[in-house]
C-alpha cells in the first residue's frame, strides 16, 4: 500500500495519475465521498460521489478503511476494494490525506510506504489552485489555510518528496515505488530461489 | 552509507561502476587487502594492495571499520575516508561481504541501506566466474562454495535484486539509492523549508 499525501495544489493528483497510467501492478483506492462532484470529475474515477446516508452506513459497517470530515464533507476508503486488489498480489494506492493515513497506519501495520509532496513555494501553490478555475477566492483562501495546516504533518510521513519539477518528482515517486517493492520482506519466495540455488552447487 | 553484497560472480563490481560512473554524490569506499593484485585491478582504485604488518597495524589502531579474513586475505574499510566523505555530504558505496556488513552495521546505525544482489541461476554464476579468465578450476570451485555460503546471508540484507538483466538490476539500484536519499530523516533543513512555506500563507 502506498499512499501519497500533500496540501491540496501541490501536484498530487498529477503525480497519482501518471504513476498509475505507467504502472499497471497498482490500482488506485477510489474514496467514496459526500461531497458534490466537480467538473470534470468522473463517477468511480476521482470519486464515489455518494449522500450522507449511505456513507454513515458504511461508517457503522466497518466497510471504510480510514474517513475523515473536511470542510463539512467526508471523504473514506471503502475496505473491500483493497483487500481484493491485494489479495491478487496488486499493489494498492491512496491518495488521502493525514487523519486518513494515520488510521490506514493503524489497520495496515508495516505494509504501507507513504510520501508527502510539498510545493516548491507558496505562490506555485497559490497558482496552481487558481488554476482550477472553478473555485471562488473564498474557497481557495480556505484552501491554502487547510494547505499550511496539511504541511504541519509531513514528518509523519516515510518519504517527502519537493515537486519542484513534475517530471523529476515523477521519477522520484516512481524510485520510491520501485525500491519498496524490491525490499526483501515485501519479495515472496526468495527463500526458496536461494535455496534452490544453493542446492545446485 | 550504502552497501552493495553478493557472492562473487554475482555482478557486484559492474553495478557498483556503472553507479559511481553516474552519480557523482557518491563515493566508492576503496578497502586495503592483503590479497596480491590480479591483473587489470588498479591500486587505490579497485583496492589499497598492502602487506599483512600495516593491515594489521591499522586493526590495532582502529583505523578500520570492518574486517575480514577471506581465503588467507585480509580485507578492510578504512575509516578516515568514509567520515571524509560523509562529513561533506556526500554518500559513501561499500562493495563488502556479509561479514563487513554485519561490523559496519554494528558500527553505522540506522544511516545505512544494504542491497544484496544475487545470480538468476547457478550456470549463470559460474558463466561469470569463468570469464575471469586468471582464475583457475580450483579456485572457481571455492569461490562457488563461497557463493553457496554467501548467499545465505541474503535476509540480513535491507533490499535484494536479482540481477537477470544487468540494465535493468542497474536500475533497480538506483532506484533504491534515490529512494534511501527521500527518506525523510535524509532530507535535512525540511523543518525550516517548511516553516518558510507555512509563515508566506
């Protein structure tokens, strides 16, 4: 499980998108959410777009994973997803912020690799929330104070990586990635190779 | 600090190269061996050739991180160049055994990775070690004995690559060092960077 968190306009999205058209062994963890969808955003692509009841339910169900309540809407991590796409040796991504990747923590134990991204500098940051053009200033203002509130947990996170430039914190998200798969502990079946290898001498 | 393991033969020396060759934060650790020099080595580069009196001198006087005798020979870290290194900023490549890495790990703490690398096959194995073309049938056979014994270290290791393919075992390599150097804990000067971002809101 691999979750990437960071302030909202940060580039996160971006990031999860590109990792996961380059990469087909992960499958990103689609939220369920309460919020109302916004251009552009696809059903069962960005988000579940669901009402309060049936989240609620969920909730009492233990059916999500991690939830959380931003601005008056909740956002959770349906279980059942995950645990399918795992148990057929896929990998799982989350894009989630830091209240849910301290409860997938808990539930999750040491299977879990994440990363924060932080932005170079506040006016990239700025700019790149005005870009999402329908936004009003009263939301993006709300957004940058929820982004200095987001930063204050990044060294709660394994890695952290500055997204400077996409194309190099692409490739250093895709490094973490990579490198998380090739430690020994998550490699199934290695006793076994060296021992047939040590049988062949 | 990192630490790159595998029997002889396995494909160590060619990744550790071709790592150095494209990344110039990194510094190879040169170990001092009593062993004579085989053709085409380089003194100072692949080893420091030196006789048993100053290796053991230099035992005595702690001037060594790890030693071992392998074979007859003695091989050792220097240490003056590693804190050299590391001192500046720069990271620091260990070709060493099971043996230097259990002392070094003793010694270093937590800023180490260890990577140990392995054959894809036996005939594989021993296709390198003949290609040695100096060595002789006697001492191919110990050094696949040795490679059996080695090997069994591979779980004290943090990462292991299977070199099936060297370009892409390279990769993985580098994979790896990019992602040890993500580490939050690596990253110094994150507190105040920010800080800086959080006080601009």
């Amino acid at each position: 499980m691999l979750v990437l968190s960071s302030p909202s306009g940060a580039g996160k999205t971006t990031l999860s998108r590109r990792l996961l058209e380059s990469d087909h062994q992960l499958e990103l963890s689609v939220s369920v959410t309460t919020r109302p969808q916004r251009p552009g955003e696809v059903e069962g692509r960005d988000y579940r777009f669901i009402d309060r009841a049936p989240f609620d339910a969920m909730v009492k169900q233990s059916e999500l994973l991690e939830w959380a309540e931003v601005f008056g809407h909740r956002y959770g991590t349906p279980r059942a997803p995950v645990q399918t796409a795992l148990g057929q040796g896929r990998d799982v991504l989350f894009d989630i912020d830091w209240q849910g990747t301290q409860q997938l923590r808990e539930k999750a134990g040491g299977d879990l690799a994440t990363i924060f991204v932080l932005p170079p500098s506040i006016p990239d940051l700025e700019g790149r929330l005005r870009t999402r053009a329908q936004d009003t200033d009263d939301v993006i203002h709300r957004r940058m104070s929820k982004a200095a509130d987001e930063m204050s947990h990044w060294a709660e996170y394994d890695y952290v990586v500055i997204n400077r430039d996409l194309d190099r914190a692409f490739r250093e998200v895709q490094a973490i990635l990579a490198a998380e798969r090739l430690k020994r502990e998550r490699q199934t079946g290695l006793t076994t190779f060296v021992r047939d290898l040590q049988s062949k001498i």
